[in-house]
C-alpha cells in the first residue's frame, strides 16, 4: 500500500502542467469522526464531544471547522459551538458534527443523578411517599423512544442493477435521495457492503429495492415465503454476510429483498446480514451506522444451514418490520433470528415471523466493545416467534426470548411458541444481567414490560435471574412487568422443560406478575430461591394451574412457607389456583375447580385473543 503521504505527492506530480484543477481526494471531508468524552452524562453536568473530518484516504482533517448541532431531543442536551454539551433533563438526545458537507450524528443518554447518602449521623427521614407512589417507582420505565420512519423519497436517480450486473459498484455510487432498483428473480451473489455517505439521514436516504416492489404487500402488511417470487435474491457464497451495514453508514432502507446463503456453504455460517459490528473496529458510539429500515425482507437460511442468526443488529435507530426471518438455526452453538449486543438502540421490531433456535431474540450474551453500552429502547410488537417442533432434535434449542444486558425494553402482542429442554430446560423468556466475558461490570437487564402477548407449547414460561451464572455485575435484574399474559400449555406433549410458570433467582428485585393466566402439566406455577430471594415481588389478580407445588422455594413447604423463604414481604394479592383446595396459602389466595369459574382469565384471555388477532398469520394465509 502507497503511504498516503507518497500517494498525496504522486497525484500532485501527475496533475502538474496539465492544466486540469481536479480536487484532489485528501481535500475533501468524506466522513466525520465524533467521539465523546463519556457516553452518557449525569443531569447538571457538562462533557466534551470532538469530531474530525476523515478524507477518502482515511486522514484525519482536523482544520477544518465543526458544526455542532441537536438533531433531536434539545429539551434533554444542549451543545455549544465548541462541543460542550450541557445536560438539561433526563432523557436520550441526538446530536450532529458537519465538516463542510458531512455529517456524523450520535446519541448522548443524560441519567438522573445518583442519590448521595445521608452522613452517617444525620438520621433518616421518614418517607413521604404513599404506598402507590413507591408500587409505581418500582414498575419499569418504557421505551423513551417509537421509531416511526415514514418511507423515504427518491429525489435523486434511479440506479439499475440487471442480472449480473455490479451491485457494489451501485452501492458505492448511490448517493443520499438515489435508489437502486434490482432484477427480481435475479440472484446477486456475494458479500456486499453499504457504506457512509457524507451528511446524515436526514438530508436524504438510499433505497434498496426490486423492480416489483409495487406488487408486494402494502407497508404495514407482513411478508411471507410466497412473496419471494417478486424479490431479488442476495445470495453470500461463504461464511460472511450477505450484507454488512459498514461504520458510520447511516440512511439506508432495504425493501423486499431475498437475503440469503448458497447452497454449497457447508461450514457454520455467521450471518446473513450486519447491522453494525459486535467487536472492533465499532468500539465507540461515533461508528455505529444508524437509520436503518428492513422493511418487507426474506432473510433465511437453507433446511440444512448450519447458521448463527440471520440477523445482527449492533446499530441505532434500526427499524425491522413486516419481514419473514426464516430457518435460523445451528448444531451445537447458540443460534438467532435477530440478535444484538453492541448497538445502543432504539429498536422497532414489529410485525414479523421470527423463526429461530437458540433463542429467537436475543439482546445481550457477550460484552459489548463499546464501554457502559446498554442496548436500550427496545419495541417488540406482534411478532410471531417460533420454532417449529420439526426442528426438535435437528438443532440445538434454548429458549424464544432472552435478554442478558437491555433496559426500556417493550415485549407487546406477540405470539411467542416452540421451545423443549435441549440446550436449556424449555423456558420461553429469560431474562437476566450478565457480564457474560467477564469484561462488562455494567451489563443489566432492567425495565422490561411484557404484556398482552400469547406464550404457548413451551416447557416453561418466565426465567427470570438477578444475576446471570458466574456474573459479576453492578446491577441486578430489576424492574421487571408481566401482566395481561397468557401462558398455554406448559409442558404438553412434546415441549418439555422446567414446567414451571415463573422462575425468580439470584435476588432479582421489583418483579410484578398480574393478570397473567397459566395452564398446562406444571411442576409449580411458581418456584423462587431461598438462597438469595426475590426483593419486592407482587403478585396480584393471577390465574394459575396449581401442579404440584403451586407456588414453592427449595427447602421449603408449599404456600406461605415458600413465599416467606423466596419471596419475603412480597405483595400475594387475589391469586388464583385451578384445583383443589389446599392448606397453607396467605389470605388473598382461592381455588377454583375451572378457568371457566375465574372471571380473571376469561377478562386476560379476552383481551390477548384481540391484541394478538391475526399475528401468525402471513398476509392471508397461515405463518405457522
């Protein structure tokens, strides 16, 4: 490689006594670099933000002057001129770097301010806040933010690709307002890369497309396997992904493509597309790409592809929807539908199938690159998520939804089916903190809501663990709502496992179960840890099959016992068991010979029926 120095000096030299003034690349700003002095910054302090501009050789041009901006969120964080930024109010802000015409933009989280304790002879103030003010202080937060990226217009050109033509030569041309318009029923085969362009989504974005996108389903409307007649195929020869969302690439929309792997690939494949990068060289917030839309895709595997996910998702600001990610799966290691761990969100997973093995959605399970990286607001809307029971045995299975280091997490109308002891003992949703490497002290799961969503033919329902196994973590899973669920079929025929509605370990804190319904051959509807208890649990308005514990600690009996052991001063308020009467319960605890005789779960599964209405299937016809 010439060092860009010599390279520098031999351009001039050619262009010398030509006459000709071309610009010569090292003088252009191709991309800016923005790095922070901390990722997040505390209400009421300041913190530095650089940025450079970076010429298409790769050198940094740090003459040139920058434009500090908030894009979005100047009620939360405001910057100066100099890239001082202020926090003003709790919350996430979006701020741009322009060096001539490009443009870097990057999230910055303002957090509220620690609690500074008293001095230890001031004595302690009672409380003045009532009962119901601390219940909703412990209950998670929601997302702070809802995507919603309105399809964009094309106001440049119109670039074709024909069958056999140069793909990555289009995606190096394209600029922002440009589309590229593909060969339906055309196969592209290799490992493409969509780069950054100079400036920010907001002055325009690149859509990928088919030249039959006009007759897929509308916006809105999910697309299944049929619908790969109209579609391009994007085809990876090898191990490596199909596509690859480079760093610092923001703006792109990819719209009913065919994403997937060659046939002769026999060897564990990685990936079908990258979002980002889970390691280097994306060890910073200001390489992450952001703005991305799949919107209406195909991505799949072969029956026979030994695969780790089709999908890594380590971006921000990243929308998958209405799209089928299919045959996902591997032997012997852990496989994803969509997985994501070094990406800082915010995420809109909405209406899709996501068939998977490991675990069909996945945040967190290996440190993140980027320092104090949480991935954060987090929608997951009407999502049918399965695996199907004729993979049992063929690849390695643990659960359907796991989350290992996420916060303002939203799991909302969803089908969620498919999961037996294999790799795991058959629990639909995991969540834990877990500083997996042993490198991420920071990592948590915390405010996660779960509602309105229908769990069925699964070998248990929620896991959930205040620390992962062997973590080291400074935060505990905590804050956690399940409500206005139902769980089916626990442990029925072939989907075995725990059989155990909840699980709480490891001192998991401010957990609510209510209005939650579970059926099925149970071991417990609920076991809780003596070793280390639940801190702050409620459990109110509950409709349970009782099993053969009800709800039970190790060590202990059955009932009032356990729950003391578990579960200490939790909140146990009109529960309901469906079977015979037993001893030992608190009050506020009934039985009842029949679901049909709680009016509870007639309400619970009442509205899941209507919130989940349509989700498995595929427009029009069944996505099972």
């Amino acid at each position: 490689m010439i060092p860009s120095v010599l390279l520098q000096a031999v351009l001039v030299g050619c262009s010398a006594g030509t006459g000709a003034q071309p610009t010569p690349p090292w003088s252009e700003v191709a991309t800016v670099v923005v790095t922070l002095e901390r990722p997040a910054i505390t209400l009421g302090q300041r913190a530095s933000a650089h940025a450079v501009g970076v010429n298409r050789l790769g050198d940094a041009l740090p003459e040139r002057s920058v434009r500090w901006n908030v894009v979005d969120g100047s009620e939360f964080l405001r910057v100066d001129s100099n890239g001082t930024l202020v926090a003003l109010a709790t919350g996430r802000a979006l701020i741009s770097a322009r060096v001539d015409s490009a443009v870097a933009t990057v999230p910055v989280d303002v957090l509220p301010p620690p609690t500074d304790p008293l001095p230890p002879d001031e004595p302690v103030a009672p409380p003045v806040d009532t009962e119901e003010e601390q219940r909703a202080a412990r209950r998670p937060a929601l997302p702070r933010v809802y995507l919603d990226f309105p399809f964009p217009a094309v106001t440049g050109r119109s670039i074709t690709v024909p069958a056999g033509g140069n793909l990555q030569q289009a995606l190096d041309r394209a600029q922002r307002g440009d589309e590229i318009v593909l060969a339906s029923g055309a196969s592209y085969v290799g490992n493409f890369t969509l780069p950054a362009k100079p400036g920010s989504a907001a002055d325009g974005w690149v859509v990928i497309r088919g030249d039959r996108a006009s007759r897929l389903p509308p916006l809105g409307t999910r697309v299944g396997m049929n619908h790969g007649i109209l579609m391009p195929s994007i085809v990876t020869p090898n191990t490596d992904p199909a596509l690859r969302v480079l760093q610092g690439a923001s703006g792109w929309r990819m719209v009913g493509l065919e994403v997937t792997v060659a046939p002769t690939v026999r060897d564990q494949q990685y990936g079908l597309i990258f979002l980002g990068e889970a390691g280097s060289p994306q060890t910073s917030l200001a390489t992450v790409p952001t703005d991305l839309v799949l919107d209406r895709m195909y991505v799949h595997g072969l029956p026979t592809t030994n695969m780790s996910r089709c999908v890594a998702l380590n971006s921000a600001r990243t929308a998958i929807t209405d799209s089928y990610l299919g045959e996902c799966h591997g032997k012997g290691f852990d496989s994803q539908a969509i997985w994501g761990g070094n990406g800082p969100g915010p995420y809109k997973i909405v209406n899709n199938t996501l068939e998977g093995a490991g675990e069909n959605i996945m945040f967190g399970g290996s440190d993140p690159a980027i320092p104090g990286l949480v991935p954060s607001d987090i929608e997951i809307r009407r999502n049918h998520i399965v695996t199907p029971l004729a993979w049992k045995g063929l690849w390695t299975k643990k659960n359907l939804f796991e989350l290992k280091n996420a916060a303002r997490v939203l799991l909302e109308a969803n089908v969620l089916e498919g999961s037996w002891t294999d790799g795991q003992t058959g629990w639909a949703i995991v969540l834990k903190s877990a500083n997996q490497a042993g490198g991420c002290p920071w990592c948590r799961t915390t405010d996660v809501t779960i509602r309105l969503n229908l769990v069925r033919n699964v070998g248990g329902g929620v896991n959930v663990a205040g620390i992962g196994d062997n973590s080291n973590v400074d935060t505990t899973a905590q804050r956690i709502l399940v409500t206005e669920t139902v769980f089916d079929g626990i442990g029925a025929g072939a989907y075995s496992g725990d059989l155990r509605g909840f699980q709480l370990l490891s001192g998991s804190m401010d957990i609510t179960v209510e209005r939650t319904v579970v059926s099925g051959p149970l071991d417990a509807a609920l076991m809780l840890d003596n070793r280390r208890p639940a801190v702050r649990a409620s459990f109110r308005d509950n409709v349970w099959a009782y099993g053969r514990y009800g709800a039970v600690a190790s060590g202990a009996g059955a009932g009032s016992p356990s729950l003391r052991a578990g579960a200490p001063g939790a909140v146990w308020e009109r529960m309901i068991f469906v079977g015979p009467q037993r001893p030992g319960f608190p009050v506020g605890t009934g039985f009842v010979s029949s679901e049909r005789h709680a009016s509870t779960a007639i309400r619970v599964r009442a509205a899941v029926d209507s919130a989940t209405a349509g989700v498995v299937r595929v427009n029009g016809t069944s996505g099972a």
